[in-house]
C-alpha cells in the first residue's frame, strides 16, 4: 500500500531519536512524582497523626492559625506570584537575567507583608476572643505562626528561581529533607504526653522544617554558583511594567480568592464552634492527596507551557494536560463515593460520624483545583486580564446560596463550598478555552508578547 504524497512514514531512527527524547522526561517525572508523593505523603502522615493525637479544641485553634498564614501570605502575593515564569519567557538559561527578575517581584511581597499583617491581625483578636483562645501557650503558637511566614516568603523566592533554572534534582533534595525534619519533630511532640503546648510544639515542627528548608536553599545557591543579581535601571523599569500588567488585574480576585481559600474556616469561625472548625480543618487533611498532582504539574508542566512557542503543539500540551487531571481527578472521587468509610478511618473515631460527608469534601476539592489548575494555565503566559470579573460571579453564587440555604451545620457549609468551586471552575475554563483557541495559532496574542518588550 502506498503512502500518500507529502505524508512520512516514521523511520526507525526517528523512533530510536523519539524514544530517547522521551526516556529522561519520564525518568524526570517519575522522581518527582516519587518525591511530591512522599513528601504529600509525609506531609498527610504528619496531618492525619495530628488529628488523632489532638484534642479536638487545639485541633481547632491549629486550624484556624494555619488559615490565618494562608491569608498573610497570601495578601503578599495579590497575583506576584505569577509573574515570574511569564516574565522570564525563553531567557530561562540566563542566571543574571532569572535572578534579577526573582528579585524585582519578591521585593513587593515584602513591602505587602505589612498589609498582611495588619489585615488579618483584628481577625486573629476577634476570633480567638470568641473562641476563648488565651494564654501563654496559645500566643506563642501565634507567634511561630508569624516566623512561619516570614521563612516560607524566603523559600518561594529561592524555590522559585531554581525552577526557573530547571534545578530539579536539588528541588527534590531539599524537599525530602524538609519533609523528614517535620514528619520527626511532629512524632516527637505527640509521643510527649499531650498538654496545653502540644499545639505549639506542632507549629515549631512546620517553623523547623521551613527554616532548614531556607539553611539547605542557601547552600544550593551557593554550590550552583546562582549570582545574587540586580537588574540595571532600565531593565527594571521594563520588568516593574510587565509586573504592573501582569498583575495589575490580579491584584482583587487576589485579595478574594486568598480569602475564598480558607472561607469554610472563615465562616465557621465566625459563626460555628470550636467542634465545627475540627471538623473542618480535619476533612481538608482528606483532600491533601490531590496536591501531588498539583506540585508535579507545578515543577514539569508550567515551566513548559511558560516556555512553549505559540502554536500547536502548545495548544496539544495545554489540552492533553488538562484531559489528564479530570482523568485523575475523577479517579478520586469515585473512591471517596465508594469507599468512603476507609478514607474516615485516616481521622480517627472522634470523626466517625462524618463519613456521609467525604465525597462532598472531595468534590469541593477537586472543582476548585481544576479551576486553580486552570488559572495557573493562564498565568504562566501572562494572560491575567478577565480576573476580576469572576469575584461578581463568586459572588452573586454565595450570596444566592447564603440566602437560598444559609449555613447552619457542616453539611452546609460543605455545600457552599462546592458552589463556590464549580462558579470558579466555569469561569476559569471558559476563559481558558478562549485563549487556547489563539494559543494554537503561530502569531501570539499581546498578553503573551512580553518578551518582544524586554
């Protein structure tokens, strides 16, 4: 049979040359894999024996203090984050260049930390007053807290320039020795008999475990010979105006959608008891298993797509990627449907009760990282504009939903979660699908022309 005119039959060479290609990536993404797993892992080992071993009143109390981290940090981002990758484009090999840019975004994060604090700060009073949060003990959790952000800031910046360098056997490194020393301090502290410091002593584990992190960044630095760069004046004018558009739309579905991240603590709070926050903070331990895929796709596959030239083959990665997730994505929801009562074991018996409740906890979850899955999408080639319209559509789906069904008990508040999350997930995906349709065409669209400007 003969082959059409202007079609190629692949030769073995070429197929020898493909497969060779191919071998690294997969030994590549199988490490990572291997390490995110063991690190989620460890982390949901450390989680899951935290929720045993604490009484459910510190649990709360941990909780709540671990949203209100979530929340300081992530008033320092309002959309920063998500600069770095796309302003780097394809000057990726350029160390000078990497570093300079790293270092031009992370400056803001820090004059925002003060924002942050003084934000959440009357939260923080406001609630631990209702709660009767006091003492000695409980205030030094919070200020642990607070050293917490300061090292986690340090590690993004550092985490995020050896990626950009594609420095991933030493990401893997240091994340192995994180994840070791928390899952060791965390075993020490709830074999100790448990007292009113517990809680404490589980705070300083994530405190240890983040400053060796920073120790270990430091000496990777050192030994790959990073240069501690700064960009010339014009070039950071050109990099502070690329920030500006990148994350200038960013900067209030930012602020919204930090808050939207914990909101389930947020409102129960407020509003619920002490029991109810346990509750909550305990199923989100559920749902950790979903991050390792989130951080494989976090070191292999956004890099990637911020690099790609436009064109088909972007447009097929993009694709492929996304059909992959709800793949995996469903996988996991089916076991919550099926199984749910091996998942509520993961919790102890104090949590029995709520196992009717996992595959809503897992639902919730899975929407809302499709959608961040989504966004990260778009964010790593610029094209932020169209965010802010999605707070009216979050908002208009709780204030129905609040006025429709209001939140009385946890099941309501999951439900709330899940109409949040799917509000995010169509309006992430139908910007999306617009901006894949350009993707796949050769001439760029503006958002996506940064580099042409630097």
């Amino acid at each position: 049979m003969k082959s059409r005119p202007g079609s190629r039959r692949p030769t073995p060479l070429t197929v020898a040359r493909s497969s060779v290609k191919l071998l690294p990536r997969l030994r590549q993404i199988a490490m990572v894999g291997s390490v995110e797993t063991f690190g989620v892992a460890i982390g949901g080992i450390a989680g899951l024996l935290i929720v045993n071993v604490l009484p459910k009143d510190q649990y709360a109390a941990y909780t709540f203090l671990v949203a209100c981290m979530t929340l300081i940090l992530g008033v320092t981002d309002l959309g920063l984050a998500h600069c770095c990758m796309p302003i780097v484009g394809q000057r990726a090999n350029e160390r000078p260049w990497v570093v300079g840019v790293c270092h031009q975004v992370f400056r803001k994060r820090w004059v925002l930390l003060a924002l942050g604090l003084a934000l959440v700060g009357p939260y923080w009073y406001y609630s631990s007053q209702q709660h009767g949060w006091s003492g000695a003990a409980y205030l030094a959790g919070s200020l642990l807290m607070v050293s917490v952000v300061l090292l986690t800031l340090r590690e993004h910046y550092a985490n995020t320039v050896l990626l950009i360098l594609s420095q991933i056997s030493t990401l893997n490194r240091i994340a192995l020795a994180s994840h070791s020393v928390r899952i060791a301090f965390v075993g020490a502290v709830l074999l100790l008999p448990i007292t009113s410091w517990s809680m404490v002593g589980i705070v300083a584990a994530t405190a240890a475990a983040s400053f060796v992190s920073v120790l270990l960044y430091r000496g990777a630095f050192r030994k790959q010979q990073v240069p501690d760069a700064d960009l010339h004046a014009a070039d950071s004018k050109k990099v502070d105006a690329e920030i500006l558009r990148i994350a200038k739309p960013l900067v209030l579905p930012g602020v919204f959608y930090q808050v939207q991240g914990v909101i389930t603590v947020f409102l129960v709070s407020l509003f619920g008891t002490s029991s109810m926050l346990a509750e909550v903070g305990a199923f989100g331990r559920l749902a950790m298993v979903l991050m390792v895929v989130d951080r494989v796709t976090n070191v292999l596959l956004f890099p990637a797509i911020a690099r790609a030239p436009m064109g088909p083959r972007l447009g097929t990665i993009v694709a492929q990627a996304h059909v992959a997730y709800f793949a995996m994505g469903t996988a996991v929801l089916l076991t919550s449907v099926v199984f749910p009562q091996y998942w509520i074991l993961l919790l102890g018996k104090q949590y029995a009760s709520m196992a009717p409740l996992v595959w809503m906890v897992f639902l919730a979850s899975i929407v809302m990282n499709a959608s961040g899955f989504a966004f990260r999408t778009l964010s790593v080639r610029g094209a932020t504009s169209g965010q802010t319209y999605s707070i009216a559509v979050t908002l208009v789906t709780q204030v129905l939903y609040l006025w429709l069904v209001g939140v009385s008990d946890l099941r309501s508040v999951l439900w709330f979660g899940i109409a949040t999350s799917l509000a995010n997930f169509f309006y992430q995906y139908v910007l999306l699908a617009v901006r894949w349709v350009e993707w796949r065409k050769d001439k760029p669209p503006p958002s996506d022309d940064a580099q042409a400007r630097l």
